[in-house]
C-alpha cells in the first residue's frame, strides 16, 4: 500500500504544471505521504520550466477558507518592485454620487477571489507560467479629502509603472480612473481606452465639484491623457440630463456603443472592430461593474436596468486579447447591496479574466 499511495500521489502531482512553477512560493506545494516529502519540482522528470513563478495554491490540496484574503491567494508584497502584473486595491467611495460602499470592494472581491483557479478554461491562458504576479495590498487613501486621494492614488501608480509593472486595480469608485490615468499617461503618453460602464463619467461639474466618479473622463481629456481617437464606452445606457447624453463624448471622436447595440447579440464581432480602432499603441481597460445588468450585479452604486450580461462582459475582456495593455480597474463594486457576493464574485472573475489578457501571456 506504501509504494501504491506513493505512485499515486507522484501521479496527480506530475498533472499539475502550474505547481512545479511554484517551487520559489513560501507556501510550498509539497505533501507529506506514508512519511515521504513529495515536492513536484524536485522529483525527475517534472519538466519544471526552471522561471520561478508566483502561483496560487490549489484548492484540491489548501482549503479556499484558510488564509489571509489576498487577490486569488497570490502572495502579498510590499512593491511592484520584480513583478510583471500586480493586484492593488483603492478603497474609496468618497465620490459617489449615490449608494456607498464601494470602499468595501476591494476586500470583498480578494474574499471571493478564493474561487479562482491557476488556468482559464475557456481560453487555455495560463498566467502564472507567464508572468510574475502578486498582490501588493492597497494605496492609503485619505476617506476624508477626495483631492488628497487622489494625489495618494497618482503618486502611488507612479510608483508602480515605475517598475515596469502593469497594474490591476480593484476599486473603489470609478473617481479613481482619473490619477491612475495621470500616473498611466506620464509613463505612455496618451492612451486608448477601452471604457465599459452604464455611465459615461463626462460630466463636467456635479453640485459644484469637479472631482467625482461621474467626471473622470472628462477630466482626463482636458488633461491630454487619452487618444481620443481611440476611445470606445461600451453599454451606455439609462435616463438623461439631456436629450443626447452621449453628445460630448461623440465631439471629442470617441466610439460610443449605448446598450441597445448589445442586447440579444455576441459582442465578439464588436471587440474585433474595437481591435482594429487600438492599434498597436497603449491601452487602459476600464470596467465599471454597474455595466452588467443588476440582476446580475446588484452590489453597485448607481445600478441601471436593462445591463450587459456576464457573459457579454467576459467576451469583451477577451475580445482585448493581443492589445497593448497598459493597466485594468475594475470599480464601483459595492458589497453592502449583495449580501450573496455575487457582484464581488464576478469582479473577481473579470480581474482574472484581465489577468489573462495582458501581454506575453501563454496559451495552450
């Protein structure tokens, strides 16, 4: 039975790559059998790829309830400083307009994130065979003074795009893309965007502020950040202060796709125009989770009927395969308003989904 349980062992280890990628981790992948210290990296044959990789642990060997929640259970480092990609959290609500809470998303969504796994089924992207990625906590934002935040916030990102990381952001409320944009566009120049949302953020002033989560993009245009040229807002929709809500954003050559272009229909055909308008140039991927229907995604502050669906958010993310992206958020993921973890669950998913996406990732 000894030599049995052994070989067997030695077996379903050998089917898991990514854990041989794992060698360097501090919580190792090694298993203690009849006495015998199994280590998959270690044991001939392995075909160990030798890059010493971040990798999550598995679920079939650590419990997804033990631990301290960290973005997909990577580890957590103090700096971008040696990684490709990095998951950090900007827990702010301090420009909402409506619901509170989004200062909660980022917590929440690293909790759910213990669903996810090391490969992407549908895609055959494995991320942690080709890049170096943890999480490197959250910026200290000030909830008392939106302004400072948002100087906290650029200074911060300057930091990491300093590094030669690209980071994935879990918000907080959408007032965020702003200093991350000032951060990205200093390092790249003006970026694409690819902006999904119920919301289009281009509002000049509200109750007399200039600074809010429904003013970002415009402040980011007034400010040279974008290529106007290649900007698309993806699900647009609901009732407006105007008759054309959207009118500012088409002046300034921006591609606007309201909801009504979405509903009943695959959006890959969509990406692949989205594509062909990037170009090779830098991209920032921004999704407001309140783009999904809130049937499906009622934990947000300002939720609009009639949404995208998960389904159609995922073809969206995938659909920026093979662009030059240069940084993701995904925001306004309000815990408060979905007691089940649903909206924190699939913000979850979609991070991994942006994960899988970015530059040099390695498919099967």
């Amino acid at each position: 039975m000894h030599s049995k349980l052994k070989a067997s062992m030695f077996a379903r280890w050998r089917n898991l790559r990514r854990t041989c990628a794992a060698a360097d981790l501090s919580l190792r992948h090694t298993l203690t059998v009849c006495g015998v210290r199994l280590d998959p990296c270690t044991e001939p044959g392995r075909k160990c790829s030798g890059s010493r990789y971040n990798v999550p642990p598995s679920a079939e060997f650590v419990a997804r309830v033990s631990g301290i929640p960290t973005m997909a259970k990577l580890p957590h480092q103090e700096s971008a400083e040696g990684l490709d990609a990095a998951f950090v959290g900007v827990p702010i609500d301090t420009g909402t307009s409506n619901r509170p809470g989004a200062r909660f998303g980022p917590r929440q969504i690293r909790v759910e994130s213990a669903m996810l796994r090391a490969y992407n089924s549908g895609t055959r992207a494995a991320p942690y065979e080709s890049l170096m990625v943890a999480d490197i906590g959250d910026v200290n934002v000030n909830v008392y003074d939106l302004k400072d935040t948002c100087k906290r916030i650029r200074e911060a990102y300057r930091k990491i795009l300093a590094t030669g990381c690209i980071p994935l952001t879990m918000g907080g409320d959408h007032t965020i893309a702003y200093p991350i944009l000032q951060a990205v566009a200093e390092r790249h120049g003006p970026v694409g965007l690819v902006h999904v949302d119920a919301h289009a953020d281009t509002s000049d002033v509200v109750l007399g502020e200039k600074i809010g989560h429904g003013t970002p993009f415009r402040r980011c245009v007034e400010e040279g950040l974008l290529d106007c040229k290649r900007v698309v807002q993806i699900g647009l929709r609901g009732s407006g202060y105007s008759a054309d809500s959207y009118e500012w954003s088409r002046a300034q050559g921006f591609r606007v796709v309201q909801v009504e272009e979405c509903w009943f229909k695959s959006l890959a055909p969509l990406m692949a125009e989205v594509r062909a308008q990037m170009g090779s140039g830098p991209v920032y991927l921004s999704f407001d989770i309140d783009a999904l229907d809130p049937g499906f995604a009622p934990g947000t502050g300002t939720p609009e009927i009639a949404g995208l669906t998960p389904i159609q958010g995922v073809e969206i993310i995938r659909g920026c395969r093979g662009l030059n992206l240069v940084g993701c958020d995904l925001v306004e993921v309000s815990p408060p308003y979905d007691t089940t973890g649903n909206t924190a669950l699939t913000g979850a998913n979609l991070l991994f989904e942006m994960l899988c996406v970015l530059p040099k990732i390695k498919y099967y």
